[in-house]
C-alpha cells in the first residue's frame, strides 16, 4: 500500500476513518434491530453521524435513496458533504477519486459485510 491510500485509509479524518466509524455504526445497529429494512438501517446510520438540525429529514431520506441501498454509497455521500476535497478531486483528479472510492469500498466490506 502506497502512502497516499495508506493516508486516505487511516489519516485523522480521512475518507476510511469516515467509512470505518458508517460501517461500525451500521453494524451495530444491525446487530441491535436486526428487523430493521436497509433503508431504515441506512437512515438509523446516517443520524448516528448528523442530528436532525444538520441535515433535516428530507434531505436525510433523499441521501439514503440516492445511496440505493449501499452502505458504501452513503459513505461516498456524508464524505463529500464532510471533506471538500473530495469534491475537487470527483473534478480535478479522477484517479484520487477513484482511490478514494476502492478504499470505501474495502472499509464498509470489512467492518460491515454485506451492506
């Protein structure tokens, strides 16, 4: 692993560490509401990180629609609201995005199989 996923996967508030804490927190909710639907666990997630006065509920449930049911895609999503230079790089440098995204992935797979 090169520096640059080593840092994109573990650094202080990096894009991992945002996926790890998404994954963990789905998993325990899971584990804890088991008959949960995946939306319902998704949005259960999602304010585990935001209350209600940082992203109302509309806009909470657009974001776990958008996410189709992946928890990694709704990672992808609170890591672009949170790092601002994800968004450049969706832009300026595909290939860190691309990292960035493989390395979601990777996270949310291991802390959170299968969601």
């Amino acid at each position: 692993m090169g520096l640059g996923k080593w840092w994109i996967t573990h650094g202080p508030g990096s894009p991992g560490s945002v996926a790890k804490a998404m994954a963990m927190a789905y998993s325990r909710l899971k584990t804890a509401s088991p008959s949960l639907s995946k939306d319902a666990l998704l949005l259960a997630t999602l304010r585990t990180r935001y209350s209600v006065y940082e992203i109302d509920e509309a806009s909470a449930n657009e974001m776990v629609k958008d996410s189709k049911g992946r928890l990694a895609e709704l990672t992808n999503q609170v890591i672009i609201l949170e790092i601002p230079a994800a968004t450049g790089a969706m832009v300026n440098a595909p290939n860190a995005y691309f990292l960035l995204l493989e390395v979601v992935n990777e996270v949310t797979a291991k802390f959170a199989p299968g969601a």
